[in-house]
C-alpha cells in the first residue's frame, strides 16, 4: 500500500493543481500557522470550490 501510495505521488506531484510557474503576485497573502504541525491531508476539491466561493486562487 504505501508503495503505490508513493507512486501515484510522483505521478500526481502537485495532487492535480497547476504549479505556480511565475513568480509570487504581489497581492498574494501568506498563511501562517500558530503552532507547528503536519499536514494530513488535503481534500483538492473542497479547496477549489471554497476558493471558488471567494473567488481567490489557492
């Protein structure tokens, strides 16, 4: 399992998102965490529609 966990990592490096291939807008805002911590996940879909809802890009 982790073996092909890994694999359709490297077959999917940016989970199906465009990369950013330019550099950082000016109007971008970084996000900052209080704490230290891990990702566990990312759910692409949920990301896109809430960012679609305030119409930002993520």
């Amino acid at each position: 399992m982790t073996r092909t966990r890994f694999r359709e990592g490297l077959d999917r490096p940016c989970l199906g998102a465009n990369p950013l291939r330019q550099d950082v807008p000016q109007r971008a805002i970084a996000l900052t965490a209080d704490q230290s911590g891990f990702l566990r996940g990312i759910a692409p879909e949920i990301t896109q529609n809430r960012s679609q809802d305030h119409d930002v890009q993520v």
